[in-house]
C-alpha cells in the first residue's frame, strides 16, 4: 500500500515538474488567485447566456448542466435551470422544458419571482401539447402570483391567455370577463408608453404575447370554441404586428399565419381521408367533408373579422403586408374547396351518377321516383278494369 502510495506521489511531483517547465508559475498563481469559484460559476452562466442570445439553444443546454453539475449548490442554479427550460422551449422539447420549469418551481433558493415567471412559461409548453385544463391551471397560478410578474404580463398578457384558454373550453362567461380585465391592463400600458415615450418595442411584445396560442384537436365543436379564440387573439397578434417592430411586429406576423396554416392543414387532411374511403365508409366521408365545408366557413368569418380590424395605411408596414397577402391566397383556396365541393360531396354515389348523367344529356326525364311510382299504380289500374 505505501509502495502505491509512493508511486503517486512521486508521479505527481514528476506531473508538477514537466508543468512547471510548459506554464509559468506566476500566471498559474495569479489565475488561481483572480478567479474565484463565484466568478467561475458566473463566467459559465454567462456563457450559456450567451449561447442563448446567438440561438444556439443545444449548446446553451448542455452550458447550463454543467454549470449544475460543477456547483450545484450555485445561486446562479436555479436561473440556469429556468433560462435551460427556455432553451427547450425554443427547441420545441416541450417535456423537457416542463421538467425545467418544474424544478424551478420546486427549488429551494428560487426566487419567489423566479417561480411566478416558471409558472407562467409552463402555460406555454401545456398549450403546446394540447393540455388545455393544465394550461389553464398554470395561468391561475401565475396570477395569484402578478405581484411578482412584469406589469404589462400580470395586466395584460395573463388576462388574455386566461380569456382565450377558457373561450376553447367554452366558458364564455369567463373569457369575456378576462377579456376585458386584459383590454384594460393594454389601455393602461399604452397610457404608460405615450406619458413616457418610450419605445414600441415591448408593447409588440406584450401584445404578440397576449394574442399567442396553439390549433388544438380539431372538430366542429370544438373549433367552435377555438374560432372565438382566435378572434380575439388574431386582433393582438394583428396590432403587434402594426407596431412595426423588427423583431415582434414580424413574429406576429408568422404566428398569425401559422395559426391560420395549421387550421387549414387540417381542413385539408379531413377532406382527403374522407376522399380515402372505401365503399362502406361512403357516408362516413360525406359527413367529414361537411364538416370540412362547415369549419371552412368559420375560417372565412375570422378572416372577414381580421380584415374589418386593419387600420388604413397598414399595408405599408411590412408585417402587415404578409399577412394580408397571405389571408388573400388563403381565402382562395377555401373559395376553391367550397365550389368543388358545393354539390357532388352532398350526394348518394347514385345520386351523383345520375347528376352526371344529366349533365351530360343521357337523361332527359326529369321526373322523381314518387311520380313514376304514381303513373305505373294509374297503368295497373287501367289494365285491371280492362
């Protein structure tokens, strides 16, 4: 045992010697003495800051966990574990991000700030997966805690996610109170911005927040929900995106559209697996592409909503003019679907075999079945007295 002993020793001292002639003791010593664990641990914080800000959301991850792994009982810890959640967010790991948020929640030298803002964001990835009664769970959380949230979130943006969650769920009650405690919180934040001056920058985001959601499980019932949803939120995404800012007035502007894409994905998906099926699922197909006839129609009411809420002049501003152009294609293609699908969807196949018939001129009676019938009941009658 001393032997081994000895022997690691002696290579250490030897370890010690070769580096002694490659760095020069004075910069070890002051590197050692420079450097503190605490600014260590802050250096590596920023780093993933950093990475952050460049998009580089893998790398920021694993910064992160490793800062946790070094120091674990860090003050910097549970802010890693909140911007890492971030992270995850943005790389669309909505569990992982859940999981991140969750410790935060649950850490014991969090701030109580801290927790508010991770309640909050968890209404973000619940919405992402479709879990509309966590979302709104993670909201009511979050407004007991508005002390501690931003202003314009706790006025504005939680009474508007709140208001929209419960429109989907159908409580239409609840949504036009939270509504209307949201319009009031954004009137008192523009009150604000015109006293001060200030920048539009954070009212694009404030309002982008308030007007974000998800498409949801799609069915006539419950798009339903989800249109009155959407008809306030597209109005938020809509002034976000008349603020004219470069970064928020332009993600408004894609979220919009892609709001507006997934519904008519969808749309599209129903109407080609009703196109799908066999014989005996006939009737079943007719139903969906009514269904996709009825949802269409609903589509266009909020496009019509979207249009009427343009402010004159908006055209000029470049997010605005995305969206306009992209609704106007949009609104033709749901044209084109309705025409094709105005009358031979409605039919029996035998009802649409004689349709075409006619059209083509190989039927030229016109009478229904109910007067046939009576014409051949007065011919039998006729050939009896006889």
């Amino acid at each position: 045992m001393m032997c081994a002993l000895a022997t690691v020793v002696s290579g250490c001292s030897l370890f010690h010697k070769a580096a002694d002639k490659i760095l020069p003791p004075v910069k070890t010593v002051h590197f050692a003495d420079d450097i503190t664990p605490e600014k260590l641990q802050e250096k590596q914080f920023e780093s993933g800051l950093a990475l952050m800000r460049q998009g580089n959301y893998r790398e920021a991850v694993a910064a992160f966990a490793q800062l946790n792994r070094d120091y674990p009982a860090s003050k910097f810890s549970p802010e890693a574990e909140y911007q890492s959640a971030r992270c995850q967010e943005h790389l669309h790991d909505f569990p992982l991000a859940i999981t991140g948020y969750r410790a935060v929640v649950t850490h014991s030298t969090a701030s109580e700030k801290l927790k508010a803002m991770a309640l909050y964001r968890l209404s973000f990835c619940y919405e992402a997966l479709g879990d509309e009664v966590r979302v709104l769970a993670a909201l009511e959380d979050a407004i007991k805690r508005k002390d501690l949230l931003a202003g314009e979130v706790a006025t504005a943006e939680v009474p508007a996610r709140l208001a929209a969650v419960y429109a989907r769920l159908g409580n239409r009650e609840s949504a036009l109170t939270y509504f209307a405690l949201a319009e009031k919180g954004l009137e008192q934040i523009r009150r604000k911005a015109r006293a001060e001056g200030s920048s539009p920058e954070w009212l694009a985001k404030t309002l982008f927040y308030m007007g974000q959601m998800t498409v949801s499980a799609l069915s006539t019932v419950s798009f339903t929900n989800q249109i009155q949803s959407l008809s306030q939120a597209q109005l938020y995404l809509l002034q976000s995106a008349e603020a004219n800012h470069p970064v928020w007035s332009e993600r408004a502007a894609d979220q919009l559209i892609q709001i507006y894409s997934e519904l008519w994905q969808r749309v599209s998906q129903r109407s080609t697996n009703a196109d799908e099926g066999g014989e005996d699922r006939e009737s079943d197909g007719r139903n969906a592409v009514l269904e996709a006839r009825d949802i269409s129609g609903q589509i266009l009411a909020a496009l019509d909503e979207l249009k009427l809420a343009k402010l004159p002049g908006d055209e000029a501003v470049p997010a605005v003019n995305k969206i306009t152009q992209f609704t106007e294609e949009l609104r033709g293609k749901i044209g084109l679907f309705l025409s094709q699908t105005a009358t031979s969807s409605l039919l029996t196949p035998e009802a649409e075999a004689l349709r075409q018939e006619k059209r083509e001129g190989k039927v030229k009676d016109t009478e229904s079945i109910l007067e046939k019938r009576a014409k051949e009941k007065k011919t039998k009658g006729k050939g009896r007295n006889t």
